[in-house]
C-alpha cells in the first residue's frame, strides 16, 4: 500500500475553494476523501510524489488537517510516528503558527508511543503555515492519502 504525504496552500475569496485550490496543487483535488484516524499499515510506503494515475472520482481514504483564514496567520501539519516492527501512527494539529504545530506535533506522537509502550524509530512530518490578506482566505492542507489503487485486491467473502 502506497501512502502519499504532502500539503500545500491554496488562495480564494471562498473558503471551500481555497482548500479545493489546496488538493488540486497535490493532484488530489478530483478525488473523493474518506477522512481516516491515525494509524500507519505495517506493509504501508509513504511517499512524497503522486503517482500519476489518480482516476476521477476515486475514493481515497485519507488522515488530514486542513485550516483556512481570512486574516492572520495559522498553520496545521502532520506528523507519522515509524515503529520499528514497521506501520505506526499519524497525528495532526493546527494553531497559530508554524513553530506551535511543529511543538506539539513531536509532543503528541512521542506521548501516543509511550502510551502503547512502542518505540518510536522515525518522525516525518509536514507543516503549513497560511496567512490571510483580509480579501482571500488561504487554506493550508497536509494529507497522508491511502492510496488503494496500489494495493493488490483483496478477495471478497460471501456471506
């Protein structure tokens, strides 16, 4: 299973085409999102480059954090936690500034691995910061996408 992990930012007068604006830069933008909880598949490769074969309206299960302002600043990001034994977790945060969410990124997904009493190996994480001109919003989006395309079909189960 292939995991595409990005964000970006994207600019307009209305707030849902800003975030639109957003996941068409990352080439999600004609998908359909099923938003997920946090947790990263053993067998999962994360990668930073979309392969090119996202279909229209495609159903992409996805963990993501987007925000959106019109004036100020904020920012949102994500960050995964490997374990050793391979998968691990996802975590997302947003808040007033880059420095903020960058904090308590690593903050929250140290906490989650002591919790389950895993070791954390690895972090990889991405951070957006937006700011508002008072015209436009900007939205900042960062998004792992699940991509099943690339994962070998499952066999069905009659029941």
């Amino acid at each position: 299973m292939l995991v595409y992990f990005n964000g970006a930012k994207g600019k307009s007068i209305h707030k849902l085409n800003a975030f639109d604006k957003a996941l068409i830069k990352m080439g999600i933008g004609n998908a359909n999102l099923v938003k997920l909880s946090s947790v990263l598949p053993v067998n999962a490769k994360v990668v930073r480059e979309l392969p090119t074969d996202i279909k229209i309206g495609e159903i992409i299960p996805a963990v993501y954090v987007d925000v959106c302002v019109r004036e100020g600043k904020a920012a949102c990001g994500l960050v995964i936690g490997y374990r050793k034994e391979g998968g691990g977790l996802f975590y997302e945060y947003k808040g007033s500034n880059k420095e903020e969410v960058n904090r308590m990124l690593e903050e929250m997904i140290k906490e989650a691995f002591k919790i389950r009493e895993w070791e954390l190996t690895k972090i990889e994480k991405i951070v957006v910061e937006v700011e508002g001109n008072g015209k436009e919003y900007e939205c900042g989006v960062v998004i792992a996408a699940f991509l099943s395309s690339h994962t070998p079909e499952m066999p069905r189960v009659k029941v």
